[in-house]
C-alpha cells in the first residue's frame, strides 16, 4: 500500500533534518538567511487511466546558510465538469479543505472543488514566503504532502492524505488520514457503514493490537506506555486492502512519539461476518 512510501520518505526527511542540525551556526555566520531562487518543478500532469485522475508533483528548496530542504506537494485529484460524478466533487472538496486546515494563514485562495497544478504551487510558495521570517539559526522548514486517490473499488473510493513538516524543535510530525467516500452519495463512509457490530469489532482490533505489540490480552496497556484505559477502539481512520482492513493511529493518538504510527491490520477473513459492504470488488 502507498502509506508505506511515505514512510520512507518520512525516514529521508527526518535523516536529512538530524544531519543538518549537527552543523554549527558558523556554516551560516557569514550571511543572512535568504532563499534559494524561486525553484519550482513541475512534473506534468497526467490522467490516471481507469478515471479522471490528475496526478502531478510541484517542488521548491528552500535555504538558509549553507543548509537546505526540498518541500514537495505530489497530487492527486478529479477533473471537474457539469457532468462530474458526485463523489468526484466530494473527494476534491476532502482534498482543498484538507490543505486549508494545514495552512491557515496563508493567502492562497479556498478553492472548493476546482483544484489545479497551480493552486498546490501557490501552496509551497506561501509556504516558502513564510520561511523567510524564520531566525538562520534554523534549519529550514521543510514539507511534504502527498495526496492519493484509489478509485479501483465498485461501491466507494478511498483518498489518502499523508502530510510531515518540520518546524524547527526535537523532531518533525507526519501523520495520514484515510476517507472512505461513498460514490452513490458523495458523503464519507464510517464504521457503521461498513460493519454490522461494533463492538465486535473492537474487540478484534484489540487483540490485533496486542498481537502487533506483544503483549498479552490481559496487560494493562497503560501499564505497558500506552495512552489507552481499557482497551484499544477502531477509529475511523482506517482503509481496505485486497486481503485485511487496516486501521490507522498517527502519532500521540495512543502513544508516545517514540512508538511511532502503529497500524491494526485485521484479515478480511476474520471479518466475513461483519462486513456489509462489498470491499473487495
């Protein structure tokens, strides 16, 4: 699955952010922080072939000193027309507002639904104004946003955001949030919609967990470092595969930074009876 490109990624940035911050403040003494010229690049954009599916790449580097960081937005979204299913306009709008709420004070225009290579690009150099004002004693701030869209499923589709900066301090933050979109009604599908018994449910995705991280079914989980009283829920950040569903806890949601993502994975055949939703075609 995609997530775990990202993690890679996520593994790069963080090596390039540990590295630069072993270098003294003598390696940027002689000048003021300043940017790098306006480098932007752009793969071009082109069409997914089972649907209506831009995808694309925009970059820029930013520097301060004798350090630097690439910031990358790689993009998925639907192209729009009168004619446009309704879910396509849903996962658009999932897409836009979810960089707004990343950027809050930016002064890129709140698209809705009409997204385009541009409105990422304005994204990055909003991004790369703001870094200007940051002291020369810090590394760079850097950003990588990735935006995927699986549209291979007959009843929904399912978009993944994946989103990590760095802003200076101990370590950056990365998380990913999965939606589940309903293609007759355009609205976002949850737990209830796809399983028949909650509680069930849970307790599958407990003992899964306890599994993951072995330790028994009956250990306190608060004893073992975790955030959790009791034991541990499904949420509704969760996706499907072709073989498990799989359930997402970004970082601090149950635990400590340093335990990471941890994923719940549940095999699809551990589920027949739970399911009412068609998952697999």
């Amino acid at each position: 699955m995609r997530h775990s490109i990202s993690y890679f990624l996520l593994s790069i940035l963080i090596f390039l952010v540990s590295c630069g911050e072993q270098k003294t403040n003598e390696n940027i003494s002689n000048s003021t922080e300043r940017l790098d010229d306006d480098t932007l690049k752009n793969e071009i954009p082109k069409k997914s072939f089972y649907s209506d599916i831009i995808k694309g790449k925009v970059e820029k580097t930013l520097s301060a000193g004798e350090n630097s960081e690439t910031s990358s937005i790689y993009f998925e979204y639907f192209t729009l027309d009168e004619k446009s299913p309704i879910y396509y306009k849903s996962v658009n709008e999932l897409i836009s507002k979810s960089i707004q709420n990343e950027f809050e004070e930016t002064e890129v225009e709140k698209i809705t639904a009409n997204l385009s290579k541009k409105y990422f690009a304005d994204i990055l150099t909003e991004f790369k104004v703001n870094f200007s004002h940051v002291d020369e004693n810090y590394m760079p701030w850097s950003l990588m946003d990735s935006i995927h869209i699986d549209d291979s499923k007959t009843e929904f589709t399912h978009l993944e955001t994946f989103t990590y900066s760095f802003t200076g301090g101990a370590h950056g933050n990365g998380y990913e949030i999965h939606y589940l979109i309903d293609k007759k009604t355009g609205e976002t599908m949850g737990i209830g919609d796809f399983f028949t018994n909650e509680k069930k449910l849970n307790a599958l995705v407990d003992s899964y967990f306890r599994k993951s991280i072995g330790i028994s079914q009956n250990e306190n989980l608060q004893d073992a470092g975790w955030f959790i009283e009791g034991r541990l829920e499904s949420n509704n950040n969760f996706y499907f595969t072709d073989k498990k569903v799989v359930f997402v806890y970004n970082s601090y949601e149950i635990g400590p930074y340093s335990a990471g993502a941890p994923l719940v994975e549940i095999p699809l055949s551990k589920l027949t009876d739970l399911l009412k939703t068609n998952v697999i075609k």
